[in-house]
C-alpha cells in the first residue's frame, strides 16, 4: 500500500492531446457484432477455394487487411501476389512488422494508408527502395504505432472491445502521429494510452495444417494471429496442407483458429516461399536479396516483377522462376538442419 | 589480442547482462552480445525475442527476430502478445536498441529524418518494437558507433523514449516508473546516465581513445564520470567464444 500510495503522488501528470493521426477502421464493437452476428457462418461446411478465386471474392478494392506471420516468416505469399496480379487498388494495410508483405505491395502499388509499426525495412537484409520512394514520395498515407500497440489493437478486437489501455508510446512523437488518446485509469488515476481496437475487413494468415472447414493448427509462434484471426471481419486461411478432419479432432489443443472464424480455405504448398515456414522451410535468401537489388532500377524492377508475379498464371508458375521443387528441397534442408 | 571495432562493442555490452536475469533482443550486435554473455558471464541469462521466442539454444544468429531460430529448441514458442505483456508486467530486465539519431537524455530516432511527417526526406521502418521495450524494460542500452551526425542535440522524431526531457518526465508521462536508458556502448566509450540530470556521462573510454576524440564526435554536451576508467579490452576468451561460436561466419563482426 505505502507504494500504491508514493506512485500516486508522484502522477502529477498532464494529458497530452490525442495523437494527430488518422484511424483507418471504425472501431465501433456493437457494429463489429452486428457484423459477425449476419456475416460469419456458423455452419461447419466445406469452404476450400482457390487462390484466384480468394482474391477476387473476399477482397476488394480499398478494403484493409491485416496480413499474418512476421514480415518474411509465416506470411501469406501466395494471396500477396494474387493481389498484386489482379491489380487491387486503395487498399489499406496494418503494418505490424511489414517487410516482404509490404514490399510485394507497394511493388503492385496496391496500398494507398497504413498504420504503420515497422516498414521499408527487411530487419538484417536492409531497406528497400520502392517502399521507401512510396513513403517519401507521400503515396501511401501512415499512421503511426508500435508492434505491441498494433498487436493490442487486434486484441481489443478479438475482445470484442472498442480499445486497450496500455503504457507504450507515451511520450514519444510515435504516439503524436498515432490515433491514440491519453486516458486515466478509474481506479488508480494511473495514467494510459488508449489505443482503438482494430477490425480489418480482410485478414489473411498462412498456416502449417487446417481441415477443409477452416480449423488450423500453427507450428512455431503465433505471432499476433491468435487476435488477427478473430479480430477479422473476412478470414482468409492458406495452408501447407489440408488434413482430415479426424487429424485436427485427436489434436485439439493444437487449433489455434476455429472454423467458424474462416471464411474460406485454400491448400498452398510452400505458400510462405521466398520466407520462413518454421519446421518447413528456412527463407531464401538468395531470392530476396535479388529481389532488393532488382529495385535499384525501374527497368530491372519491371522485369523482374513481369518474371515471377504478372508473367505466371499463379503461385505455382511463381515457384517454377525460382529453381522450383529443387531449390524449395535446398531450404527444407536449410530449415532442418540447422543444428551445428 | 587485434580487434575491431563490432568486436569491441559486442564483448564489453556482454558484460553488462546478469545471470539469471531475461533480456529482450533483435539481430545483429545485441543478439551476439547476448549468445556471448551467456557463453562465458550468465549461462541461465534468459533471451526473448519480440515475435514470440522464449529460451532458444541459439544454433547460430537468427536474420529475423521472427524466423525459426529464434524458438529453435526453445522453452516456448509463444506469440508477440505474450512477449509484450510479459515486458509490460515488468518481467523484463534488458533490452538493446539501435537507430538513426539519440539524443543526450537517450531518447532514439528510427523513423524519419526531415520535418513533413507525411513525406519526409528519409523514412526509416519505425519503432517495430522498439518504442515498446524502450517504454516497458528495466534497463535499455544501445550498441551504437558514436559520431556527431548520430549523437545530435535535437533529433528529429522520438521513436522511442529515453529520458524524454529530463528527470521526471517519463513518469510525467505515465511510463512506468523506474525504467529507462542504461548504458550505451559506443566504438569510443562506455556512457551511463546522471542520476541527478539523467544527461549522458561518459564512464569509461576504450584504450588509444581520447577526450577530445569523443567530444568532436558528439554532437551534445557530455557529462564525465568522477570516477572516469579505461574500459577493459575484449579478452582472449571474449573474442574467441565471439568468433568461433557466435558468429562464425562473420556476418556482424566482418562489417566492421
């Protein structure tokens, strides 16, 4: 008690204004249940498609969605590029450690806001070119945060809760450019960063197993998928493989996303290629760095997007450019064999 | 034993990591300096990454803080709520940062440069977690080459806290209280905070350094220590655990 009390004296605090930026999704809880309570179905049916198809029915032009796994680990890739072929425009993204995904987005020009964690950057490979010209240039409008605060506004969501309080950010130009409001706690006078809860119309996660209703298991860490997944408005789930319902039903401590949480299932082998498929497959490193040197130059760039993304028909073709079931063996070895 | 300048930094930040305390990493430097500490100073030191990793046996230096080694036979391979919360809870002792601009209270710039929020002259990734640990751990130290373009008296976007404007303002701010910068290693120098001011003062300087060297490289005013040391070089055990186990390949300390 004799420090409840001395940390309450010395919280002469003063509230700044609430942050300058914009809040791309309505935060609202009692609309987000009015949409999950008409839109989701509960009935556990069949809901397998394919990748094109995905794109062209759950996603629209200027929806925002929120991608899973980490930057090059875990990420939907498949559907990524399926966007940038379709030529989905205006859509918003929530940049929670954004680096490939990112990338693969801006070079389709697909994005016009993003609340922004961490982008441009792919963490020890370095920066990349075309995501920070689309910054700098102003092309995409950004909102600012952080990965915990990001990660929280999904959890406020899945909540089913209109915001957190948390304690990050306070203090900081990073909370000056975000949406946040400083708030006091009702009970301690404590003082608090309320961040917004955060439902994307479409989220997008690649996962090791799901069945062919959409129950998922996850190998490795979840990320921030756990909340992405239920705080979605459209789930989209793709996976290394399909397994029978039986297998999900004697492991159910291992599903992580239920089915009544997807909206539609598609089987994508080595759907996280060029990253990281923890127990799969390790990244190919190669093939990003290639990647990021293409960008010195408009003309290498086009090319290189016209081989691997707009020239192929689809994820596959995408996987034949790059050396194909070969090289995909190459990293499953890297993946597997890491012990020293 | 010969050394560069990496080397220097990544063994002597090992020093400053008790046993039987957990740290919060990234890649790179503090990642290695991290591997290091528990390979010769605290072998039940505890690593964290922010993507969800808890207690790997590092095989080698991960290049995300979220690909598979980072929970490569780890004690859990849980998620970046878990790993946020537990730093939020105060569970954390350390973490390292690094960026673009710091100024003399630690606050750090990894954002942007100019002044055009919406189109600024460099944007940078952002905070990622940075701002998160800097706001939620007991101890921050940054591993950082020390020159007056980087250690600038006004930088031009808090990323993450430090001291913000001086004593009293982080909790003025409803951060929580007791946290904060710690140490920050420098090519030139081992600096810590002032208790009174919580200004940047210089503790150690690294041998063939001098005075005026670190001044022409700091672009604030540094406060030096009563008790002013030279830093003790990297040992033979430091460098070699550095070379043969952490980064055999010299992916970090062959930049150097």
């Amino acid at each position: 008690m004799d420090n409840y009390m001395k940390y309450n004296e010395v919280r002469n605090v003063t509230y700044r204004p609430a942050g300058v930026g914009k809040i791309f999704t309505d935060p609202d809880a009692d609309k987000a249940r009015e949409y999950f309570r008409d839109e989701k179905p509960r009935k556990m049916v069949e809901k397998v498609s394919s990748v094109e198809q995905v794109v062209k029915q759950l996603i629209n032009d200027g929806d925002y969605v929120g991608i899973g796994g980490f930057g090059a680990n875990r990420t939907p890739v498949a559907v990524l590029h399926e966007i940038v072929r379709q030529k989905k425009k205006n859509l918003g993204l929530a940049g929670h450690t954004a680096t490939h995904d990112f990338q693969i987005l801006v070079a389709g020009n697909c994005i016009n806001r993003c609340d922004v964690a961490y982008i441009v950057g792919l963490e020890a490979r370095g920066l990349s070119k075309i995501a920070r010209k689309a910054v700098q240039n102003g092309e995409v409008e950004l909102c600012e945060w952080t990965n915990a605060a990001l990660t929280w506004r999904y959890k406020a969501a899945a909540m089913g809760v209109s915001f957190l309080p948390v304690r990050c950010m306070l203090g900081t130009d990073t909370e000056k450019y975000s949406a946040a409001v400083e708030m006091k706690c009702p009970f301690t006078d404590a003082k608090y960063l309320a961040v917004p809860a955060l439902y994307p119309d479409v989220g997008i996660i690649h996962v090791h197993r799901a069945d062919v209703y959409g129950n998922c298991h996850i190998d490795g860490i979840m990320v921030a998928d756990h909340d992405l997944a239920r705080a979605s408005r459209r789930l989209i789930v793709t996976t290394e493989r399909l397994v029978p319902n039986e297998f999900i039903r004697r492991n159910p401590a291992s599903t992580v996303i239920p089915y009544y949480l997807v909206d539609a299932v598609v089987e994508v082998p080595y759907g996280g290629y060029p990253g990281n498929m923890a127990y799969e497959y390790f990244s190919d490193e190669e093939h990003l760095r290639e990647w990021l040197k293409a960008e010195g130059d408009d003309d290498t760039m086009a090319e290189f997007l016209e081989r691997h993304i707009y020239g192929v028909k689809d994820f596959n073709g995408y996987l034949d450019t790059i050396g194909g079931l070969k090289r995909l063996q190459e990293l499953r070895i890297q993946e597997n064999l890491v012990e020293k | 034993m010969e050394h560069n300048d990496m080397e220097l930094m990544i063994c002597l930040a090992s020093r400053y990591l008790e046993d039987n305390s957990i740290v919060v990493v990234g890649t790179g430097a503090p990642c290695a300096a991290a591997m290091l500490a528990q390979m010769i100073y605290s072998p039940r030191l505890m690593i964290m990454f922010e993507a969800g990793g808890i207690g790997p046996l590092l095989p080698s230096m991960p290049i995300s803080v979220g690909d598979s080694r980072t929970f490569y036979r780890a004690l859990v391979a849980s998620s970046m709520p878990e790993v946020m919360e537990t730093c939020q809870r105060g569970l954390v002792d350390y973490t390292f940062l690094g960026g673009a601009q710091i100024d003399q209270y630690g606050n750090i710039n990894s954002t942007l440069i100019g002044s055009d929020y919406q189109k600024p002259k460099v944007r940078f990734p952002g905070s990622g977690g940075a701002n998160d640990l800097a706001s939620f751990c007991w101890k921050t130290m940054m591993i950082t080459p020390q020159d007056p373009k980087r250690f600038t008296e006004k930088i031009d976007f808090i990323t993450s806290p430090g001291y913000l404007s001086g004593p009293g303002a982080r909790e003025e701010a409803g951060l929580p209280p007791g946290s904060g910068p710690y140490k920050v290693i420098t090519n030139l120098c081992v600096i810590g905070f002032d208790e009174e001011t919580k200004r940047m003062k210089v503790e150690s300087i690294h041998p063939g350094i001098t005075r005026e060297k670190i001044i022409e490289n700091t672009g604030f005013e540094l406060l030096w220590s009563d008790n002013l040391t030279e830093s003790d070089p990297p040992t033979d055990e430091e460098l070699k655990y550095l070379r043969e186990e952490v980064d055999p390949y010299r992916y970090l300390i062959g930049r150097a």
